[in-house]
C-alpha cells in the first residue's frame, strides 16, 4: 500500500493546541523524547523570563473594542470586509473551531475529539478522515445556534503581510506574518506583543491567572 504521507515511514503524528486559540496544527515526523541542550537551555530562559513577566505585571486593562480601534489607529492596521472571501473563509474555520471548543455538544456523535491510538498509517488515516468529518459538521451548525463576533485586520506593502485577528465574544487574540525584508518577522512578533500589553490584565485576572492572564505572560516570554 502507497504511504500516504510520502516516501518516508511515519513515526508519529502530534497535535498541538494553541496557547491563544482553538486551531490545532498537526505534525508528522519522528518523535523524539530527548532534549538537546540548546532546548533546554531556551526552556530555561523561557521560564526566567515568565517569572519576571509574573513579577512585574500591572493591572491595566482594555476592552476588545479598544483593543481594535488600537490596532487601526495606532498600529496602521485595516479592517478587512466581511464580504471579502478571506475573511469569509476565515470566519467559517474559526467559527467552527469555536464550536468545537466551546459547544462540543452541537455536534452530537462528533461531540467527543477523535483519539490516535497508535501510530499505524491506517489508524492515522481514519484519525485524519474523523477530523475532517467533525471540522465539517461544525462549519454546518447554522450562524442562528452558534455566532462568533470575528474581525481580521491587515497590513500589506507588496512583499510583506501580516494579519491580526480578534474574536470579541470569547478574547481570542492571533495573528501571522509572511515577507521577504530582513527582520520582518521580528518586527512583527514586537507588534504582536503590543497587541496582547495593550489589551492587558484585570486585578483579578492577575490574582487567579485566569486563561486572559496566562496568554498574555506566554506572548510576552516568548522570543
């Protein structure tokens, strides 16, 4: 039987949830439990930092509409249209991650996240095809049982491209950048944490390290 990830033996497929958001992303490659000592020594400095971040933090917090109209006027971002097919596009997969997330029990018999037992191509397989079936099911629940409020901003000069996106139902925060000048994914990773400093934290927050809390000392460590 034809490998359907290529040439190569698969050894192991992760999922990762991402510390902002409900999108998952999935690897395939060869699992690897040993650390090399330049990973440890970033996982250390990691850990510096996220208690420096903890230490100094202020409570100082804004709203999502405060933190869009930041994003515009401060940042020089524009408000994609809703009826552009990016953002169309966006919305059904994030509205469906959502869903997934925060209202499984929409979904029925999908309601529970598919397992991968082992490792096998076959068992993979089915493992890929349930995902799929489940993301599906969600984008069909109609906008009148499950809505998101989602906004995508965008900045664009040619060769560079960078979007931040923010849901202001559930506090979602993400974004990505691509381009060709040197330094611009560094530049974007600033503007990114200003994103998350500016929306910032409530006292409580702070006190209970609430998910608004974690997030924002998780962007803020990261290098």
């Amino acid at each position: 039987m034809k490998n359907m990830f290529g040439k190569k033996a698969v050894s192991s497929v992760s999922i990762i949830e991402a510390d902002d958001g409900p999108t998952s992303v999935f690897l395939v490659g060869r699992k690897s439990s040993k650390q090399t000592l330049r990973q440890n020594i970033y996982k250390y400095l990691y850990k510096m930092r996220e208690k420096r971040i903890i230490k100094s933090l202020k409570a100082n917090p804004h709203s999502m509409e405060q933190l869009a109209d930041y994003i515009i006027t401060e940042l020089g971002f524009s408000e994609v249209d809703k009826s552009e097919p990016g953002y169309k596009t966006e919305y059904s997969q994030m509205r469906a991650s959502f869903i997934m997330q925060y209202k499984a029990e929409l979904l029925g018999d999908l309601a529970e996240a598919p397992k991968l037992e082992n490792h096998e191509e076959e068992t993979i397989k089915l493992f890929m095809e349930q995902i799929e079936k489940r993301q599906k099911a969600a984008e069909n629940i109609p906008p009148d049982i499950f809505e998101i409020d989602l906004h995508i901003y965008k900045k664009d000069d040619g060769n560079n491209q960078s979007k931040i996106i923010i849901e202001k139902n559930y506090g979602y925060i993400g974004g990505s950048a691509s381009g060709s000048k040197n330094g611009y994914m560094k530049e974007f990773d600033q503007t990114f944490r200003r994103v998350y400093e500016y929306y910032g934290v409530t006292q409580r927050d702070i006190d209970n390290h609430t998910k608004r809390f974690i997030e924002l000392v998780k962007t803020l460590a990261r290098r």
